[in-house]
C-alpha cells in the first residue's frame, strides 16, 4: 500500500503531521507485511513519484476532495502525529476513513 503525509519537516523521528496547506514536506512510505519501508520524503506532493493509494491527514477539517477526485483514499490521524504512532495506528486500524 502506498502511502503519503504532509509533514512539518523531513526528520522520520521528529517531524510531525500537519495540515495539507502547511507542509513543508511530504513523506511516502510503503506498508509491507505490516511494516513501513522505502520511507522517502518529497519537498511537494507533485514530487512524489509513486501514485499514492492513501493519503493520511491530521484532522477531518482538511480539503480532501482534491485526493478523493484523484481516487486516492483518505484518513484521518486524529490524535498520532508522529510517524511511529501513525503507522501504528495504521496497522490497527484506528484511523478514521473518511470514504466511508
């Protein structure tokens, strides 16, 4: 499953997830047997090279229809916001589907 998140800086540990409009980077990974890999961060989405098949926000607030008109699922993150505990809650689907 490829993924993509707007984040507020490139550092895997550090950086958080923000609003769409505010990011400073976009991070891509792919889940794999329950694991993230190929992390690789994108200085806008228009970068990334990979076609995401999920875009994770940070609150259900955000402009998502550009994403949903583009066939790309969407979830909301509504209280992670580092990676570690987003992919977390990934795994454990937790995350809130707004294409429901």
């Amino acid at each position: 499953m490829n993924i993509i998140m707007p984040m507020d800086g490139n550092d895997i540990e550090e950086s958080k997830i923000c609003a769409v409009h505010d990011a400073k980077a976009w991070l891509y990974f792919e889940m794999s047997e329950g694991r993230m890999v190929n992390e690789k961060f994108y200085n806008t989405r228009a970068e990334v090279e990979n076609f995401p098949e999920i875009v994770i926000v940070n609150s259900d607030k955000e402009d998502v229809w550009p994403f949903m008109e583009e066939g790309i699922a969407v979830l909301v993150a509504p209280i992670q916001r580092y990676v570690e505990d987003i992919v977390e809650a990934y795994i454990f689907k937790e995350l809130h589907d707004l294409n429901q």
